[in-house]
C-alpha cells in the first residue's frame, strides 16, 4: 500500500504570518495537533505541532507567528504520494513525530497520521503471520520430508516427515550438517552451482534410501541456502534389488512358460528402445537398442504380477491368475516394432504403431494358432483401450482383470524402457502404485479401484492431484 492511499487530505494550514489563535483555531477545527504553513504560493515553509505552540504561550510569547515557532521544512521528514507505507515507520522510529506530511512538487497534498499507519502495518503482519501459520501446518502435514539449509550448511527448517525419516530431532535446528558438506552430496552440488537437481537418490544416517528434490533459495541473485524435499524409497528400492536378483530364475522359469520356441523367437526379435524424453518438444531420443525387449517386457511383466500376488491382489474375486498370465505372455506376440538407432530423436506418436493395432493383431494370432480361452483373447484385445471406449459386447466380469493387465503393462515398459522403480499396497480393491519414472506423466502415484475403474493420479513430487478418472497406461 502506498502513502496516497491512506493519506489524510483535509489539511490544516495557516499562513506564514498567522498569530497563535489562528495557529489553535485551525487545530481545533480539524481536531489536530499540528498545522502546516505555507506561503503564499502554497508551497509548504513548515510545521507548528501543538507542543511548540503550548510551549510559546508557557514562556508568555502571546504575539508569535508561525514563522517563529515552527519546524522548517528542511527539518522535516515528508512522505510522498508513492511512498510505501512499509517504509514510514522505519523513518520515523525514535523521533517521536505523529503526523507526516505528504508533498508532491513541495506543495502539501495531505499527510500520514502515524497511529493510523502501524494500524496497517500491524494487520499486514498479523496477515503474514497468519500466512505463515498455514504454510507451517500445510509443510508439517506433508507426507514427504522438507528440510531448508541456510549457505553455512545450517539446518534452518526441518519438517516432522524429515525428522521421521532422518533420524533427526527438531533440536538440530540452527546446528551445521556434517552429510550435507559432504563433496558430491546433492544439497552441496546445488549450492554451488545454483542449479537444482531433480530425482537423486541419498542415503539417510538411519539407512533409509531416499528420492530428493533440490532446489537453490536465491536473493539478489545470491544462493542463500537450498530447499530439500524427499520421499522415502527404501521399500521400493529393495524391491527393485530382488527383482534383479530374481531375473536369472525368472528367465528359466518364463522359457518352461512358453508355448513354444516360435514365440520365444518372436519376442526375441521384437526391439524395445530405451529413451530420454523431452517434455518441452514431446520428442524422444533413443539411448540404447534392447535387441531382445519384447522378451525382457514380458519378463518384467511377469514380475511385477508375481509381486502383486504376493500382495494379494491375484485372491480378488474375478482374478484369474492363469488367465492374466497367459495374456501377459501373448499380449505383445503380434507387435511390430520400428528400426532406431542411438542417437535418433523421433515424435513417439508417429513412428511407433498405435497399440490398439498390435492388440488386435495379437489377440487373432493367439486365436488362430494357440487356442486359448476366450478370456484371454480378450483380454489381449483390448488391453490398450479405456474403460469408456470398450464396446458393449466386452464382458463385464473381465474389466477387473483388464484393468490389471493395463496396469502391469505399463509399470512393466517403464521397468524396460526406463529403468522406473515401482512400489505397491493393496486394499481390498484398491491399489496404490507409486512410479518413478524418466517420463513426466509416469512419474507419479496412483490409486485405483479394479473393481470401478476409479482412479487417482497424483504427481509425487508436490502430492497434488492430476486427475481423476478411468486410468489408462
């Protein structure tokens, strides 16, 4: 707020000339404790306050003029129009002034009752104060830790999903943290450089893996400390150290699983392309050829099912284990697969087959030459289609497991194309899957019911939700 808004403009003025009755006769006119004077072209000489006037009539100067007993302008502390009200009390402070005039161009335009200016300033900082209170409680829920360390490596803010997940106690704030100035630790990097770091991996003093984001806190073009957020991962890091571990007898047990070396041999030869994406052009650049990805996918699909089984998922009614398995092996069998090389960037939408093209043709090779159940075929059918784009004819008592087998088809490309690390918990019907993934709109959580199709996508980073609806992958 500006000085012009909350300036008084009926002024009480006197001419340079006025006795000390006029001098008091415009005070209790406008119910004042002081007068501007001004000369005859109405610029302003000065100011009588009422103490100098009681002070003159005290030593018996009935006969004075405002000339005598004012303060000259250039003794005086003036605002103007523009000026920020923020400003006035610092200017002011220990020099005991109540009123400040307002001039613009050396000509009185109204001026600042000082009680009525730390009224405002006082409800500005209440307001600030209230902010505060509620970003405080909104930081303190936060499932994901945040932690603010000043230039000096000082612990300044310190959350209680930080202190859960740190080992830390709130006492450790204002101390200098020995992990942070670590060469090479995420939090020193940004300090240095003054660019944040996205997505990086840190072990805690308690053993816990953890996913940090960090972020430079600059002021003048100065880095005065970094903001760390970070989600515990340990659980899904683990995970992903058994799946690894367990590749080898997957890899034998998925060879006894086929039907046949024919369709070993195709998923052999389908490439799957590992990539880098880029979220401003929604290109793509190829960093690595996986000669046998088709094979690795449904490796990889395989394992992420075993894992939902063991969380139970598989003992809900209108699972089929068997049937989903079977799917998951064919549901790629009639794939085609563009020829890349590292290096190239190319629009994913236009060189890569629609997947409901590949569905189909997989779900008729499978019909013709396998004969498999129905259930399956279907399934591999329409494994790439919503909820709302399924004709009516799809029976009602698979969309569960499509819904499964759409979902482990995508957490199984990101295993494959992306490296991504996944995490579960199940309730009941619902499943939660937390993502982390190269690709922006798979980096995130989501919880979805298999029985309605409801779901959730939350991005994990701010915890805020994207959308709500029937997911697809």
């Amino acid at each position: 707020m500006l000085a012009r808004e909350i300036m008084i403009t009926e002024l009480p003025i006197v001419e340079a000339g006025a006795g000390s009755a006029a001098i008091a006769k415009e005070m209790l006119r406008l119910k004042t404790s002081h007068v501007l004077v001004v000369n005859d072209g109405g610029t302003m000489l000065g100011l009588v306050a009422g103490l100098d006037l009681c002070r003159a009539l005290a030593e018996g100067l009935d006969n004075v003029t405002a000339t005598e007993i004012m303060t000259p302008r250039s003794n005086l502390i003036v605002a103007y129009p523009e000026t920020p009200l923020v400003e006035v009390p610092l200017t002011l402070a220990g020099r005991h002034i109540n009123q400040v005039p307002v001039v613009e161009g050396e000509i009185p335009v109204g001026y600042l009752d000082v009680s009525k200016v730390l009224l405002y300033v006082a409800e500005k900082e209440k307001n600030e104060l209230v902010n505060s209170r509620r970003a405080s409680l909104l930081i303190n829920s936060m499932r994901e830790g945040v932690v603010v360390v000043d230039k000096d490596y000082r612990i300044c803010e310190l959350n209680p999903a930080a202190q859960k997940s740190m080992g830390l106690a709130e006492a450790v704030i204002g101390q200098q943290s020995k992990p942070y100035m670590v060469y090479g630790s995420p939090i020193r990097r940004v300090m240095e450089t003054g660019e944040p770091l996205y997505n990086i991996e840190m072990r805690s003093e308690t053993g816990k893996t953890l996913l940090t984001n960090n972020v430079p806190i600059i002021n003048n073009g100065s880095i005065e400390g970094v903001l760390q957020t970070f989600s515990d991962i340990t659980d899904v890091k683990q995970m992903h150290i058994q799946l690894l571990e367990a590749k080898e007898e997957l890899d034998k047990a998925f060879a006894l699983t086929l039907p046949n070396s024919r369709v070993e041999k195709k998923l052999k030869n389908t490439p799957e392309y590992r990539d880098v994406y880029n979220e401003a052009t929604g290109m793509i650049e190829v960093t690595e050829v996986i000669e046998d990805g088709g094979y690795l996918h449904v490796i990889n699909a395989l394992k992420v099912a075993a894992d939902l089984n063991e969380k139970g998922m598989m003992a809900l009614l209108g699972l089929d284990k068997d049937i989903l398995v079977q799917a998951l092996i064919f549901h790629d069998v009639g794939k085609s697969q563009p020829a890349l090389n590292v290096g190239q960037v190319v629009n994913p939408h236009e060189v890569f087959e629609q997947g409901e093209m590949h569905a189909f043709r997989s779900a008729s090779i499978v019909e013709k030459f396998y004969d498999k159940s129905q259930d399956v075929v279907q399934l591999i059918r329409y494994h790439h289609h919503r909820d709302e784009d399924l004709p009516g004819s799809f029976p009602h008592h698979l969309l569960p497991m499509l819904r499964l087998l759409r979902i482990i088809d995508g957490l199984s490309a990101g295993l494959t194309r992306r490296s991504a690390r996944i995490g579960f918990s199940a309730n009941g019907s619902r499943l939660t899957i937390l993502e982390n993934n190269g690709h922006p709109d798979f980096n995130r959580m989501v919880e979805i019911d298999l029985y309605t199709g409801q779901a959730s996508v939350y991005n994990d980073k701010r915890g805020r939700m994207l959308k709500q609806g029937a997911l697809r992958n």
